[in-house]
C-alpha cells in the first residue's frame, strides 16, 4: 500500500524527474483537456473529489520523505492544473499562457502564496498549488479569455 501511495503521489516516475513541478504540469495538460468534456458542474465535482483524496494521498505520502513539501510529490500540481483550466476553452494560446501563469504562481509563490506554502503537512502541500491555480484561472479569465 505504501508504493501505491508514493506512486500515486508522485504521479508514478514524473515526480523523479528534472523540474518535477513543471513536468508534472506539462503530464496533466491532456487530461485537464478531457476533464473540459464535461459540464461546469461535473468538473468541479471531479475537483472535489481529485482534493480530498489529494489530500489523504499527500498526508500519508509526507511520512517517507524527510522534506516538509518535498518536491516528488506533484500530485498537487495536477489539482492546480485542473482548477487553472477549469471550464477554458481550448485556444491554444490561452493554455499556453494558462500553463505559464500557473508555473509562475506556483514557482514565485506572490500574492501570500508563500504563507500558504507554510502551513503544516498536507495541507500547505496541496493549498500552495490551489492558490497558484486560482490565481492563473482568475488572471486567463480577466484578461485573457
């Protein structure tokens, strides 16, 4: 069970490569794609659901490395993913500079970010990506979209 946690956490071998983060992102784009079949409120519910296992499989997963946000665990940039596109048209350019502002969110941490990074365990785990997420879906749909 324990492989199977670490695994699902560092989306199997993507959390071991170089830049993990963004190679994590970069893995996530087609299935946010697919995720935008489906209604507004299908997609939110699949977030939700994606959240709280994120959460149990993060918490579980902290106990075998000896960071506090270790940078393997990229299941969290996969949350952060879907919520920067959730509901977006596919315009190429659109998730191209989705895919920019969330990395950028999530890397320089502005805007409190960084305090949330902080907080203990899973949850400044998971809330840091959520955040950037929020941040790059509110900025493509302000000025982009």
């Amino acid at each position: 069970m324990e492989k199977k946690i670490i695994s699902i956490a560092t989306l199997g071998p993507i959390g071991y490569l170089a830049a993990p983060g963004t190679m994590g992102t970069l893995v996530t784009i087609p299935l946010a794609l697919l995720l935008n079949f489906y209604s507004l409120s299908v997609q939110c519910l699949i977030i939700a659901i994606i959240a709280m296992a994120s959460f149990f499989i993060v918490k579980q997963a902290l106990h075998h490395f000896t960071q506090s946000d270790p940078c393997q665990i990229i299941i969290d940039e996969l949350l952060g993913c879907f919520i920067t596109f959730l509901a977006v048209p596919f315009l190429l350019h659109v998730w191209i500079i989705g895919f920019v502002l969330f990395r950028f969110f999530d890397i320089v941490k502005p805007c409190g970010i960084q305090r949330i990074e902080k907080l203990p365990g899973a949850w400044g785990v998971l809330l840091d990506d959520v955040i950037a997420g929020l941040c790059a879906h509110l900025i493509l749909r302000l000025f982009v979209i």
